[in-house]
C-alpha cells in the first residue's frame, strides 16, 4: 500500500534529512521507516513534533551518518542502542526495530532485534502501529498490519489485540489521552477491555503512572481526559478519592481561559483540591511525586484553602492580604482562586496576584544603609513597613518612604 505524499508533508529541513537518510540506508543495505506519532499525525495533516525512525538494522550508524548534515546535532545512547538527531527544533529518535514480549502483566518487556512488523506488533494503538518506509525506491509505502488507516479514518482508538491492556496497563491511560486530544471515540471492544483491565493500573510501578499522568496535564485539554478518565474509572484507580464532578470543571475552565505560571502544576492542585491530607498523602505515593514540587505545591493548596474563611471580606487590609499570600506558590493560591466562589475572597486572590504580588518599595537595603539606618533585624522590620505603607497607600513616593524610614529608625 502506497500513502503517496505523506513524507512531502514534512517541512523542508526535515524532509531533506529524511530523504538522506533513505538513500544512505539503501547504500547500506537496510530498510528504514517513519513510525508511529508522526506517520498518524501526518496522516491528520497535524504539525509534526518529534520524528521516529525505526531501522531493520544499526540505527546509530545510520545517525551518525545523517548527522554528517548541515545544521544537524547527533547524540547517541549508547545503553540503549538508539540515537537522537535535533534539526531545526525538530528532534529525530533513531532505533533498532524490535520485538517485545511481557514475562508478567506490568513488568517491562524483554526486547529482541526484529524486523518492522515485530516493532508494529508491540505497539499500542492501531493508529499508532503504522510505518511509512523511506528508502529511495520504496519511499511513501506503507506498512499497515492492523487497520490503523481505517481508524484514523473513522477516529477510533482500537488496541491490537485482547491482552493488550493486561501487557501494559499505562495504555489505559494513553487511550484516553489520544481519544480526547484527536477528538476521537474508544473503539467498542477497546472501551470494554479497558473497563474489564482496570485492576491492572495496580500493576503498574508509581514512575510509570507518573509519567503517563504528567501526560495528560500538559495536554493542551486536560479537563476533557480527566472527565473522561473519571467515567471510565481510570482516575478513581489511582486513587478511590480522585472525581471529576461540576466544581472541578469549573475551576478547570476558569484556569484555562485565566491562565497560570505552570498550568500543568496548577492542574495538578485543581485535581487534588477536595482530597484530605491523607488521601492526598497516599496519592503523591502512589504517583511516585512524594517530595516532588507538585508534592509541595498541592499541600500547601490545601493549606491556603483552610485559610481563606479569613479572606473572604470586604474590606482587607492589602497590607494583611500580601503578608498572609506572600508566605504560599503563586500556584497554590491560583488554585484557591479557581475554586473560590465567594466573590469577596475571589477577588481578594485576584487583586494579590494581578497587582500586589508586583508591587516594590522603591528603597532597598543598601539605600536603608546609605541613610544612616544600622544593619540589623531591625532594618528588615523597616524595609517590611515600607512595603505595608506602599501596599496600603500611606507611602506613595520615594520621598514619603525616606520620611517613614527616617521616622522608624529615629534618625
Ligand atoms: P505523542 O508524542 O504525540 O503523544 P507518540 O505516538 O509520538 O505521540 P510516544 O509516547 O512518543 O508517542 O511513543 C512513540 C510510539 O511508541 C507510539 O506512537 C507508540 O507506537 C509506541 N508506544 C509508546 N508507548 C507505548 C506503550 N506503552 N505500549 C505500546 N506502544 C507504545
């Protein structure tokens, strides 16, 4: 089968690499195909991010060849036997076609050289199971041993055989993601495996599902995977207390269109917001994120939730606001103010971190120490109340701040 077309998709520097790598791959002998991500989203007619190459033969002398290329930057893991190539912002991986078996449900497969259609069968969708060949005479044919054009066609999400789910049960959790990203359905008997394998996350080693979690929060989306993964009960097996329901959705779009420092953080504490110190304990275990900036940003999210009863007035102090706020992430308190459905404290957040999270006094230390004030504790009490002044409008010049600082050091 042909897919005429496809490998001229590429943008031109790319292209170029990919063609020579065709004609030295025909000099030594050896097949060589695009696989995977960039053969379906090429097919999708969707910008291609990172290239996989897959060779029936040495991969890493093919790298080092094509990085014989102008503009083009090799790395080589030796290890692994695989290789990288950057172009032009673009990333090539380069590996030996393999064949994997699983010796138990959850452990990593045992690897051995094969040819391309071993490499496709330890795939895991059909969509993804696809190879375009790029050698001279055979560019643009491709390898499609299980429907996977079809699929793309129909925007199904199939896996490629009954076991699929049990061999790796990360997989669960990527069916969601390409469903939800590709705007595509689970196949019928995917969906029911899926449903029946749930048990089988269990399997799985915490670095694993964080990875496949972390994923899902920097899909550009991820309230649509999470909501799905919700109903179909992904979610609930890392942890029994993780649900999506109606106030989570809304702090998920309020974030989306107000944006964040680090959305994938912010989502993160979204997630865990209505879970206890426990069971969020025992989620960051699970996920392996115990000590992990998520670990400290999701807890102290909790934290500021428990105080905001004290911010929730009318009339605040900006001073009092700046000097509770200053103590958490500005993550932590950007998931307190998605959540918060008191206006008064909505706006309280709001107003810290639009505005006065920015705000500076226009004296410092140094200027402190210039106008005769001794280094001490009791400079840092001072620089401390001309920032309350500035913050409360009582300072509004740097004149009025020399005057205060004047004042509070007796000088
Ligand atoms: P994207 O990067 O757009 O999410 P991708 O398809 O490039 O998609 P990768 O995670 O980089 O995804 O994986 C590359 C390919 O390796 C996939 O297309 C798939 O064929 C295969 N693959 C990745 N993870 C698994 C897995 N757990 N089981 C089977 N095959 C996998």
């Amino acid at each position: 089968m042909q897919a005429d077309g496809l490998i001229e998709r590429l943008p031109p520097p790319l292209l170029k690499l990919i063609v020579t790598a065709g004609r030295l791959a025909d000099k030594s002998g050896i097949k060589v195909y695009l696989v995977g991500g960039i053969v379906r989203d090429l097919m999708l007619g969707r910008p291609p991010v990172d290239i996989d190459i897959m060779a029936e033969g040495d991969a890493v002398r093919l790298a080092r060849q094509m990085a014989q290329e102008p503009g083009a930057r090799l790395t080589v893991h030796s290890a692994f036997g695989t290789a990288s190539i950057k172009i032009d912002g673009f990333g090539i991986d380069l590996a030996t076609c393999r064949s994997e078996d699983y010796m138990y449900p959850g452990a990593l497969p045992r690897v051995r050289a094969g040819g391309i259609r071993d490499d496709l069968q330890r795939r895991d969708f059909t969509i993804n199971a696809m190879a375009v060949c790029i050698n001279t005479s055979n560019r643009g044919e491709l390898t499609d041993l299980f429907g996977g054009r079809q699929d793309l066609a129909e925007g199904l999400v199939r896996v490629l055989h009954n076991k699929s789910f049990q061999d790796d049960a990360t997989r669960m959790m990527r069916a969601v993601r390409y469903e939800q990203r590709l705007g595509f359905k689970l196949e019928n008997s995917t969906s029911k495996l899926l449903k029946r394998s749930l048990d089988m996350l269990d399997t799985i080693s915490g670095d694993r599902l964080k990875n496949e979690f972390v994923l899902w929060l920097n899909e550009s989306r991820p309230e649509k995977i999470l909501r799905r993964a919700g109903r179909l009960g992904v979610l609930g097996k890392l942890h029994p207390a993780l649900k999506w329901d109606l106030p989570m959705s809304t702090a998920f779009r309020r974030a989306a269109s107000g944006g964040g420092t680090t959305m994938s953080r912010l989502y993160f504490c979204l997630l865990v917001y209505n879970l206890d110190e426990e069971e969020l304990y025992e989620l960051l275990g699970r996920l392996n994120l115990t000590g992990s900036r998520l670990d400290l940003l999701s807890h102290q999210s909790l934290e500021l939730k428990g105080k905001c009863g004290e911010l929730d007035r009318l009339v605040i102090k900006r001073s009092a606001l700046y000097f509770t706020l200053r103590e958490y992430d500005t993550t932590a308190i950007e998931a307190n103010r998605y959540y918060a459905k008191a206006p008064n404290l909505r706006r309280n957040l709001g107003l810290y971190l639009d505005r006065l999270r920015h705000i500076k006094t226009s004296l410092g230390g140094n200027e402190l120490l210039k106008l005769g004030v001794k280094e001490g504790p009791k400079l840092g009490t001072i620089l401390k109340k001309l920032l309350g002044a500035r913050l409360d409008g009582a300072a509004q010049s740097k004149c009025d701040e020399v005057r205060l600082a004047r004042r509070l050091a007796g000088i």
